[in-house]
C-alpha cells in the first residue's frame, strides 16, 4: 500500500503550452484519491527557496485553456550542486511532500533523475517542450501547439510573400532539435527545409533555387535555429549576395511558439499524463517520466527518455517526403 500523501508538483525549463492542463490534471487526480497536493513555483529553484503552496480544486479551475504555467518556471544553477538538491531535499521533508510531478524536458528531467537517486524519492516526469526531443513519448506537451502557431504564422507570411514575388527564409525554435522545422515545414509547403539531420546546406538551397521552378510567385524556406547553416540571418545573407534580383526577407518567429492557447492534442495529452503520474507514483513507479506511444501509456527511465532522439523521430522516410513535396 502507498505511503504517499502529499504530492509536489512543478514546471521547469522552456514553458509550453499545455503545462496548465498538466498541473490541473495532477491536482486533480491527487484529489480524487484523497492525497494532499503542492504547488512549488518558480521550478527546482522553488525547492531549494521552500517556495511552496497548498493547491486545491479551485487553485485549477479555468487554466486548461491557458498558455504558459501558473506555477512559474526558471532554471536553477543552484540545484545542480548536491548543497542545493540536499537543500531541497530537506524543504520536501519539513513540509511532508512524499513525491513529485515535474513537468519540463531534458534538462528537468536530468536534474529529476539524480535528485530522485540521489535522496531516493519518489519523482516521475512529465514531456513538457516544444521540441518534441524526448524519448519515450510520440509527442511531448505544447509540440502540437507550437507546431500549428508556426503553420499558422507562415501562411500569413505567404499571403505577403505572393503578392511581392518575395522569397522568405523562416526560422523556427529548435537549438539541438529539427522536428518542429521538418512538421510545419511540411504542413506550409515549405520549398526547402533545413535541419542538421537532411544536411542541406547554403549551397544546395542555391542550387535548388536556380534550378527550381521560375513560375512560383512565391518561395518559403524553413530553418532550424541549430541548423549547421547557421540560422536564417545567415543563410540570408547568402542568399542576397548570390541572387541581388531576388526580393529575399528574413523571419525569426521566436517565442510567438512558445505561448498561446494549448490546441486540443496538447490539453487531452497533458491531462492524460498528469493522471498516469499520480497513479504511477501511488503504484511504486519512480526515476521514469510518463509519456503516450501508440496512443497507450508508457514509463521510461530518465536515462533513456533524456537521450536525443532526432535520429529516431527525423527517419530517411521523413527526410524523402520532404524532398518529393519541396518539388
């Protein structure tokens, strides 16, 4: 039978929409099998500071259609140290919080992994990032969201592009990561798409230019942040000094990705995995980070969740539809 009786739950790292619907989901289902439940804000800094409240059906209600997280988010230097994490160790222990809910990615889910070892307490993870750079998971919370804002802001950009004959380099959050690039690149027809993993450089997307299609009254070209090229601002300018004739624009969509309402995916996933956490925690399950493949519940290690998987998501398979596509 569970010891645990009250459960902590924070966000950390990069917010993404959906994390809301996580901390709802979480406190929620706390709630339902009589458990106390904790908000620390601010993330892992929150713990060491003891900055801690008690959360109840009114602490959630109207956030699931809200962007960001109520609970705050910031990295913490200070928890990377064993002074910082046995700090927080002894926070948890002085207000009785039993396990934790954390919501972030990779680097969350590391500082998770050695605190939980470390102290041997109860902590699951949930996949919240834009980036989608988990394994264990077919998609993380707020990708989905951060997927459509660029789909969405893209085909505005298109409407300009047309009726100007212009060519738009479009660059899109992904510092160690293509999958948000390659997704909406797809969903807005982008003619080329660049991320580390298709290794297309300045060179081919000058090629493809000269060779393309001259009859198009427009031209998008997507670009991962951490693409070998170095960003759109550089493959622009590139790009300006080969093709002086071209009207050639630059586009840094930034953190327009990050916010805005959660879509439907991100909202029913995030409540999805905030569920599983809690019952995961009151069935012994510990050092793992709940996520959906196949539409079933899986737990994965931190360990193996944490490694990047671009070369597991971003298959030949992927790489080839975007070459038919960028015709």
């Amino acid at each position: 039978m569970s010891t645990i009786k009250n459960i902590g739950v924070l966000t950390s790292g990069g917010d993404s929409p959906g994390m809301n619907a996580a901390i709802r989901a979480v406190v929620r289902a706390s709630l339902y099998h009589n458990l106390n439940v904790t908000g620390i804000l601010k993330g892992y800094e929150g713990l060491i500071n003891a900055d801690f409240i008690p959360m109840d059906i009114k602490s959630v209600a109207n956030i699931i259609q809200r962007g960001g997280t109520i609970l705050k988010t910031a990295r913490s230097e200070a928890f990377r140290t064993h002074e910082g994490r046995k700090k927080a160790f002894k926070n948890l222990q002085e207000s009785n919080i039993d396990a934790l809910v954390v919501i972030g990615g990779d680097g969350t889910f590391t500082g998770a992994d050695v605190f939980s070892r470390e102290f041997d307490f109860p902590v699951i993870g949930l996949p919240g990032t834009i980036d989608n750079d988990l394994a264990g998971t077919d998609f993380a919370i707020g990708y989905d969201t951060a997927i459509n804002t660029v789909v969405n802001a893209v085909d505005k950009i298109r409407d300009t592009a047309e009726s100007h004959d212009r060519l738009f380099i479009v660059e899109v959050m992904g510092r160690d990561s293509g999958l948000i690039a390659l997704r909406s690149g797809i969903g807005v027809g982008a003619e080329a798409i660049m991320i580390p993993q298709a290794h297309i450089g300045v060179e081919d997307l000058i090629e493809r230019i000269e060779n393309g299609r001259k009859d198009k009254a427009s031209k998008i070209v997507i670009v991962a942040e951490g693409d070998e090229a170095g960003g759109a601002y550089n493959v622009g300018e590139v790009l300006k000094k080969k093709f002086p004739l071209i009207d050639i624009r630059v586009s840094v969509l930034g953190h327009i990705q990050r916010g805005g309402k959660p879509s439907c995916m991100d909202r029913v996933l995030a409540s999805r995995l905030g569920v599983a956490a809690v019952e995961g925690l009151l069935e012994g399950k510990t050092h793992v980070m709940a996520g959906q493949i196949n539409k079933e519940i899986v737990f994965t290690p931190f360990n193996q969740a944490i490694k990047h998987i671009d070369a597991q998501k971003i298959t030949p398979a992927w790489l080839k539809l975007v070459e038919i596509l960028s015709l």
